[in-house]
C-alpha cells in the first residue's frame, strides 16, 4: 500500500491585511500539514500549485519553505509539485520551488505534462503533473491531459496533478476544463486552484480539490464554516485510492455578518455562542457588513469594546439594492478579478473600462485610447 499527502494552494508569504499575524497563519498551517505527514510517515507528499502566493517570494518565505523542506528531507519525504497560476513566473525566471530540488523536492509540468515513477517497496506510483495553463497555455490543456492519459495507462497506481478550475466547482466564467475533458486511467487526480475543498470518490479516477490551507479571501468563509480546511491523506491500495480527510486546527477562524443596524451585535453575540469552540489560540477574524442609515462612529466603538475578535472595518451600506439576478452576471468586478488573478493592474484597468463603457461609449473610447499612447490627450 501506498499512502501520501495530497496538499495545495498553501500561498506562503500572503500578506492580507497587510498583517505579520497573517503571514505567519499562512506558515502556521503549513506546518501543521507536515506534521501530519510525518506522523503518517506517508511516503511522499503531492502539491498541486500556489505553493507561494507570488513567483517572487520574500526571501523569509523562502526561508520558511527552506525549514519545512529539510524536516521533508529529514523524515524521508519527498515533495511532487507543479506550478499554479500564482507561482508561474510572469517573465524568463526559475520557479522559486525549484531551488529546493537538493531537498528533494520535484517540480513537475513546467509547459507540458511530466511524469516519474516513484517506488515505495515493492510497490511503484506513476506521478504525472501538468502545471497551470492559462492565457496562451489553456489552448493546450486538453491536448494535455489526453496526453496524460496515454502515458499512464497501464499503471496500477496513479495520480496526476493538476491546477485548474473544472466546470461545477467555479462559476463558468473562469472554468477551464469539464469534468468529461479530465484524464480517466488515473487512480487520483490531485486538484488545485479552487480554494473550497471537493470530494469525488463514487468513480475512479477518484478527484479532489485539496482546498487552500488559509483563508485567501473572505469568499471562502461558507465552506469554512461547513467544512473547516484541510489536507487529503491518500491510500493507493491495487490502483484504488481512499482519502482520509485531515482538518487543520491552526487555520484562524473567520466569520461573516451581514446584518441591519438594530442586529448586529446580537448576531456577533450569536456567532462566538455558536463557534467559540473553534476559535483555538488565535483571535478570530469577523467581516461585518451593515444595510441600512445607522451612526458609524456607534458601531466601531461597539465593536471595539470585544476584545477577543478581530473585526476588519466594516462595510456600511446605506441600503440593500436588489439587482435583478441574472447567473454570472452579478459580481463582474470579482470575475474580472479572478480572471486576471495576481495581475491586479490589468484588473483594474478592465474594471474601469466596463464601468466607463456601460454608460458613455465614447469616454470608454477615449479611456483606451490614452491606455494605449494613441490619439491627442
Ligand atoms: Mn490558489
């Protein structure tokens, strides 16, 4: 039998907030993540991209990496990993992960499909990966992934990984690849890029989204708040994989409040009632939002006066407008945020232009013009 850690999207170095504390939960998880695979003495770990949360890393999370991969090293594990979106260098550089290959750590998949057989006994793993492909690379995956089907047929024990966004775990704008397009001769396909964690283990190849070990964004609070966030512990038995989900208890507890101005505080009494079991030894963090005419200055003294939670400044919304709901079309600010990932400078240049063009055609002309340098200004 083979057992390993399926693990992803850990974003070492996220600075939210602009916050040390943050920082260091970003490690701390990571942390608590190798200590389950040493633990387990699993027989190696799998990645599955967003390592770092820039290609570019400070060189204290490098640091911080470089700790983690010698108690790899030391344990006996090694790392398989690919690049996701947000550790693809955006110019000709070196993956930041690929320094550590001395400590054997193996990035797989720069621009197309890779793979090795790994042997633990007398038993062998066939570990392909393909890292992200987006931009001029999408037009490639499939070709990929077919690709990765042929290479792995044959093999008893296999997984390949993958950093993607697949059509029913994303809203479709930003999908990638349908669950029909996925390589089927796998045992396990090793996910990453959506943040909440998925399960699919009725059919082989079993698939999972190991999901963020950190919060990157208060969007993933619901699946927080359902599933908590955690790593996969994987057995490959005769080519069938089984996971053992394991929760992370050092993630900082997060929670949302939208409420009224009369509610609020019996809500954020409701929710520490409700969850402080969770909490654990780090403060928890609360996004609140308020509808409706009420005196700021009150409710950020009121908000002050809890000394156990840390609240973001909240967003005071003078009143709720109900936009007729058309699917994909409510939020275009976050897909175009999505869309352009870690390049927030495009993003906002695409922001703003659809926020001129909807209403004043010309004045959207005029705005792309000066992007572009062209025409009198
Ligand atoms: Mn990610």
């Amino acid at each position: 039998m083979i057992r390993f850690l399926h693990m992803s999207d850990t974003h070492l170095g996220s600075r939210i907030y602009m916050s040390d504390d943050r920082e260091q939960d970003f490690y701390d998880s990571f942390d608590e993540a190798m200590d389950i695979a040493i633990r387990e003495k699993v027989d190696f770990i799998v990645h599955s991209g967003d390592l770092f949360d820039t290609w570019s890393p400070s060189n204290y999370a490098l640091s911080k990496f470089r700790d983690s991969a010698l108690r790899m090293k030391e344990a006996g594990i090694p790392m398989f990993l690919i690049m996701g979106d947000h550790d693809r260098p955006k110019r000709t550089d070196y993956p930041a992960a690929e320094i550590f290959n001395f400590l054997g750590i193996r990035l797989l998949g720069k621009d197309a499909v890779e793979n090795v057989t790994h042997e633990v006994g007398n038993d062998r793993v066939l570990i392909a990966g393909i890292s992200n492909m987006k931009g001029f690379r999408r037009n490639a995956l499939l070709e990929e992934y077919r690709r990765a089907d042929e290479i792995s047929e044959g093999s008893t024990n296999s997984v390949l990984i993958s950093h993607q966004a697949i059509t029913g775990y994303l809203y479709d704008e930003a999908c990638e690849a349908r669950p029909e397009d996925l390589p089927v001769n796998f045992s396990y396909l090793a996910f990453g890029h959506v943040h909440d964690w998925a399960l699919k283990q009725d059919r082989r190849p079993v698939f999972s989204y190991a999901g963020s070990t950190e919060l990157k964004s208060t969007r993933e609070i619901p699946a927080f708040i359902k599933n908590g966030k955690s790593v996969n512990l994987v057995s490959l038995n005769n080519g069938i994989a089984t996971v053992d989900r394991r929760k992370l208890k050092s993630v900082r507890f997060q929670y949302a409040i939208e409420s009224n101005p009369s509610d609020y505080q019996a809500q954020i009494d409701e929710a520490i009632e409700k969850f402080s079991p969770r909490f654990g030894n780090k403060k928890p963090v609360f996004t609140l939002r308020i509808v409706g005419n009420t005196d700021k200055d009150r409710v950020r003294a009121t908000l002050k006066s809890y000394d156990g939670i840390i609240f973001r400044p909240p967003e005071f919304i003078s009143e709720k407008v109900e936009v007729e709901s058309r699917p994909g079309m409510e939020n275009i600010g976050d897909y175009i945020n999505a869309y352009f990932s870690n390049e927030p400078e495009l993003a906002g240049i695409a922001s703003q232009y659809y926020r001129i063009a909807r209403s004043d055609r010309d004045a959207a002309m005029k705005f792309l013009m000066e992007k572009l340098g062209v025409g009198d200004q």
